[in-house]
C-alpha cells in the first residue's frame, strides 16, 4: 500500500474514465467519485483542455485533486471564441470583454496569479487582456485600472460577478467597433502627414544628386567665329 498518482488532461466539465483510470482507480473502488470531483472542480473551463493531478492514498482511499489552469491568455480567447490575439496589439483590437468577464477569468487564475485580491487579479488579468489587442468596457488596460483603483467596479467585483448581461453585449461590440473606427482614422492621419513630410524631403534628395545642378545651370557654349566674319 502507499500513494497512487495520475496525471491526466481532460475537456473541462467531461472527464471519463478510461483504460487507465479504470485499472488504477477500479479496483480501489472509488473510479465514479474521482471522476465526479474532477468535473466538479473543471466545470468551469468548459471546452479547453486542463491538466488535472491526483494523488490516492491506496490504504485510506483518500484523494486529492490539483487542478490546474490554461495560461491566462487561453482564457481570454476561449472567452471571446477567437483563435489568437491581434497582430498589432496598439493598433488594431479584436475584442471587448465586460468586466464580468474578466472578473471570470481572475477567479480562475488568482491563485497563480499570487494575487492578494481578487480586485488585483483582476488588474492583472486586464493588462493580459491589453496584450492580445483587448479591450475592457470599451477601454484599454491602464483607464481601466484607474477606474478599478477609484471603486467602480467594486459592487461587480465584491459580489463576483461573472456573468455579462445580455444588455451589455451589445454595447460591448458598438464599443469596439467604434474604437477600431477611430483607431482606423487616426492612422489615415498619421500617413497623410507623413506623406507630406516625404515630398520635401525627396524634393531635397533629387536636387541634391551629383552632377544635376550643374547640368541644369550650365551657360551655352560661346558660338564659333566663322572665318571672313567679323
């Protein structure tokens, strides 16, 4: 008798036994309640792989299970059902999450996170979110942060909401859809006025070519007196 150890990777919320669990679990008896607990404790990262260790102690039949948790940024995209962040990040966003959201996603991460609270997991996870080309409530990391830091999210927060209204979903995707807009108008200008900058420039480039000043500057040769002329 001692310790018994699996290490598995289950769909979170559907775990099964299989040829491996069933030969080290069956004969203990206690195959179903292991399998119960890792859904339970899972349930909430539905639709993503989760690694999930188990320690039995084969004399007690006792068990603990370590679940653990898909990187933060996982977490983002699955949440927003995209594949992967924006290319450019400061430039172009893909996506608006509700604080509920990210409320969510600091929940699962806070304890690898080494976060104090849960309000500062939830500042982590914003500036996680900020990194892929994210934004929150229509807004990048640091204005959200600040807002955080100054109470308005504490009533989501203190009571842990974790799910966006209906209402909101709306807002959140006018939200991101207007910011890519002005996003879009901004770099139009940027180019425009970097365009501009160019001709001078080039102007200044050409006339300055060896040899094309003195070419167009240069005096018509002095005609040939022609013999018997005067």
């Amino acid at each position: 008798m001692g310790t018994e150890k699996l290490e598995l990777l289950v769909e979170g919320g559907k775990a099964a036994a299989d040829q491996n669990t069933a030969q080290k679990l069956g004969p203990l008896g206690i195959l179903q309640s292991v399998i119960k607990s890792v859904n339970d404790k899972t349930a909430s990262f539905a639709g993503m792989k989760v690694p999930v260790k188990i320690s039995i102690d084969t004399a007690t039949k006792e068990f603990t299970i370590d679940i653990g948790t898909p990187p933060i940024a996982e977490l983002i995209k699955k949440e927003l059902n995209i594949q992967k962040g924006s290319g450019t990040p400061d430039k172009q966003k893909i996506g608006n999450l509700s604080i509920e959201s990210i409320i969510k996603i600091a929940k699962m991460k806070k304890d690898t996170m080494h976060a104090n609270t849960l309000k500062s997991a939830v500042k982590s996870a914003t500036g996680s979110a900020n990194s892929l080309g994210v934004l929150v409530e229509g807004k990048q990391a640091k204005e959200i942060c600040e807002m955080i830091d100054k109470g308005f999210f504490d009533e989501q927060i203190q009571e842990e909401q974790t799910i966006t209204p209906e209402s909101k979903k709306q807002t959140l995707k006018s939200q991101l859809d207007e910011y890519n807009q002005i996003m879009k108008k901004e770099l139009e200008k940027m180019k425009a006025a970097a365009a501009v900058q160019e001709k001078p420039k080039a102007a200044e480039e050409k006339a300055a070519v060896p040899g094309e000043e003195k070419v167009a500057t240069a005096k018509p040769a002095k005609e040939e007196k022609k013999p018997g002329k005067k």
